[in-house]
C-alpha cells in the first residue's frame, strides 16, 4: 500500500528534526516546494495565503499583509460584515507589549485610540457577603474597548472584496492542487502556499495539525444584561464605575462590568457540570432560570441581597458561556507544511489572565514579522521569495508553542483562585504580592477576556 511504501522524508535543520512520514504531509511538503511556475496555467489564481476566520487576530493578520503587499483571502462564518454588540462578545483590554504593539504595527493605533477605554481600568474585588472589598489598577495602561468596535477598525483597514462572508469550513484536506478548503455552502478553494487557522476554540483546521481538542474546564458563566433603564443600572455604575466588579467565593463569581455603550453585562460565574444549562438551569426559561440562580445554595442563594439584586434585575435572554481549554502539552504539533494557527484556534484557554486576545494578535504580529524576515515581504501580492514560507512558519510555531503552554497554565492557576472557597483573599493576597502576581499573571494584569 501507498503507507507502507512511502519514503521517511527529513525536513532540513531549520524546519526541525521531526520526520515526516504520512502520505499527505509528504504530498503537502512537495506542493509547497514545487515553483510557481510548475503549476498548470489552467490553475485558477488563489492569493498565496488564506485566513480561516475574520475576528480579531485573523484579521490583524490580513491587515498586516495588506500592509506588506502580500495578497490574502479571508473566510469568515459569519452572513454578512455588519458585527452587531449583542453577538461579538464583551469589552477587551489591550496590553501595551500585544494587542496594542499589533495594532501600533498595523497603523490602526490611533483608530483604536478614539474608541478605547483608558478610564475602564478600574477593577474591584469583594467577597460574596461584601464585607472584604479592594479596589486595583486605575490608571493601568490596558484601555478597554468592545470587541465589535475592535472587528470593525480592522474591517475598515482591508479592503471588502477580500473578506468573504458565510463560509463556513466543513474541512481541509489534501487535493491536486495542495490543501483544499471544502465549505458549508458548497464551495471549495485550494492553491495556497499558507492556510492559516484563526477560527477560534472549534477551530477546524486545527485537525490538519493535531487530534487535541478543547477540554471543558468544569466552569461556566452565564451572561445577562444592565441596560441604562434597568433598576440596578444605578448601583451597577456605583459598585463598577465605568470598569469591572467581581464578587467571589465558595467557587462562584458575580461579575458587573460595563460596555462602550456605559450599559453593564453581569457574568455569574460557577463550578458547574458541562450540561447544566440543558439540565438543572433551562435558560430559555429566563424567569425559571432566574429563580434558580437567586434562591439555589448550588448557585447564588447565599450572596449578599445587593449582589443577588443584580440577578433579580439582569435583562435576558441569559447566554451560557462555557469556559474550555486546549490541554497545556497540545500546543506542540510537528510540522504541517502549508498550514499553521493563530489565536484560539491554537491555545484557546479559560478568560482568568486578561490575555486571549493579547496573545491571538500578537500570534499574528509574530507570523507576519516571520514572513517578512524570511519572504522578504511582498511584491505584486506575491511573497518576494515563496521558498521562505515553511521556515518562517516553523520559525513563528517554535515561538507561540512555549508562550502558549505558559498562558494555559498560567490560565489554570489563576482559575483556581477565582473559584477558591476564600477567592477574594487569595486574589487580594496575590495582587499585593508582585511575586505571586508575575507567577500567576505574568508581567501583565488582565481584566477577563469576555
């Protein structure tokens, strides 16, 4: 058989040691070395990279490739290019070394600048009975700002007809021409030198590379709403001012932190099983839900009255958030030529660092700084060297792998304080210790990524 024939090919030095041995690596590895001109010129054109997924760190990639004349394609799931705050999750803090370092890059500092928070740092933590309360961090320099309003600055910095909108991957697998993208409508694309996956914790390219998946970290939040009508609108802007609350213990957390719009999201955050939200809480039945999550000692039945007004008041539909993690010994595939991730779609982890989306653009700042260094750049929306790609792809892997494994684990710990019975100490403890803050946090501090 075709397996039992195939050769071992070694790749050279520089793309590691690792032996390639399967039968569609081997058929990828020739097709990304073979020269443009060997292909037919019945070849219909395809950009030489594609990017699987048009949030944040799939598009900082593309407009950095804008940037660098280097032609792309974009294929995002989602129907249409108008993000809307109801579906693009919560607020975002951008560290100064990551996301705003990549946005600085890109030229978009000064976009970012006119919607950016600065005055979102404000971060209070307090006990679920109110009586243990520190405020951190005003004035840090981690301006927050919504993830739609992120989405659209970098929409706007690339041009439309490169960005294609409901396609859905079904899958990616070798064809005539390399890699071939199979979609949901039916379509396909193939012909690239690069496809980079930059969609998300599901990603689907992710098994081109790898058979790890997601684990479910056995935590949850469920999400509602404070609108600017909403009867605890008043005491949400006393408690969280225009930054984030959280109130935490017994292995539950009650979050209140407000939106470019100055309306609130309230997160309540739980140990809880996988199913919870199909069992035990019905969400579609908000007011049944509700009543759960005030009166059950499972949930927030012992909370003080003013954080449980909260729930009596929060607006749905409640939205469950169940919080997954890539195993920490996953970010390590051996080398896939032609295809590489960036974002969640390599380390999704649990929001407890503040450094999701700070490590998905910065993942894109490496990958184009990789390509430049070896590609040479763009010319004529070509890479000016096409030879170089594998060696700044692996290049960019053998960076991301270990600052990914240290965010994981970094994310489990600071998860474990969250949920601990005395939560608000031990954050407290940790915060007022710069060596136990830099072991959990890094040099960094984050609010959630939400």
């Amino acid at each position: 058989t075709l397996t039992h024939q195939f050769p071992v090919i070694y790749k050279p030095s520089h793309l590691r040691t690792t032996q390639v041995s399967s039968p569609v690596v081997f058929l990828a590895y020739l097709y990304r070395h073979q020269s443009n001109m060997a292909r037919t010129a019945a070849d219909k054109y395809s950009p030489p990279i594609a990017i699987i997924g048009g949030g944040p760190c799939g598009l900082v990639l593309a407009r950095l490739l804008e940037q660098n004349d280097i032609d792309y394609v974009v294929y995002e799931r989602d129907a249409n290019s108008t993000p809307t705050p109801m579906y693009q999750g919560g607020t975002l803090d951008l560290h100064p070394s990551s996301g705003q370092q990549a946005l600085k890059d890109a030229g978009l500092f000064e976009e970012f600048k006119k919607l950016a928070r600065f005055d979102a740092t404000r971060f209070v933590i307090q006990n679920t009975t109110c009586t243990l309360k520190q405020d951190f961090e005003e004035g840090r320099d981690a301006p927050e700002i919504d993830r739609y309003q992120l989405q659209q600055i970098l929409l706007d910095s690339i041009p439309s007809h490169k960005v294609h909108w409901d396609h859905t991957v079904q899958g990616i697998e070798m064809g005539m021409h390399g890699w071939l993208i199979r979609f949901v409508n039916g379509s396909t694309a193939s012909g690239f030198q690069l496809i980079v996956g930059a969609d998300g914790a599901w990603s689907k390219v992710r098994a081109v590379l790898t058979s790890a998946k997601p684990e479910y970290s056995g935590k949850m939040f469920i999400e509602g709403r404070i609108s600017h009508k909403n009867p605890s609108y008043v005491a949400a802007v006393e408690t969280s001012g225009p930054g984030n609350m959280m109130a935490v213990g017994h292995g539950r957390s009650l979050g209140v932190q407000q939106v470019s719009d100055k309306s609130y999201r309230l997160y309540l955050g739980m140990k809880a099983a996988e199913d919870v939200t199909r069992n035990t809480l019905q969400l579609a039945d908000t007011e049944g839900s509700r009543e759960k999550l005030l009166n059950s000692p499972e949930f927030f039945g012992d909370f003080a009255p003013e954080l449980k007004q909260f729930i009596s008041d929060a607006e749905g539909p409640f939205r469950p958030w169940p919080l997954y993690r890539m195993p920490v010994s996953s970010t390590n595939w051996a080398r896939v030529p032609g295809v590489t991730l960036i974002g969640d779609a390599a380390h999704v982890s649990t929001p407890f660092v503040g450094e999701g989306v700070n490590m998905a653009m910065f993942d894109a700042l490496k990958l184009m700084n990789s390509i430049k260094k070896h590609c040479g750049g763009g010319i004529d929306g070509q890479l000016k060297d096409c030879s170089g790609i594998e060696t700044a792809v692996a290049e960019y892997e053998n960076d991301m792998f270990p600052r990914a494994q240290s965010f994981i684990s970094r994310c489990i710990a600071s998860e474990g304080i969250f949920f601990a019975e005395d939560a608000a100490a031990e954050f407290i403890d940790v915060i007022t210790n710069e060596a136990k803050q830099k072991e959990v946090f890094g040099d960094k501090l984050g609010h959630m990524d939400v």
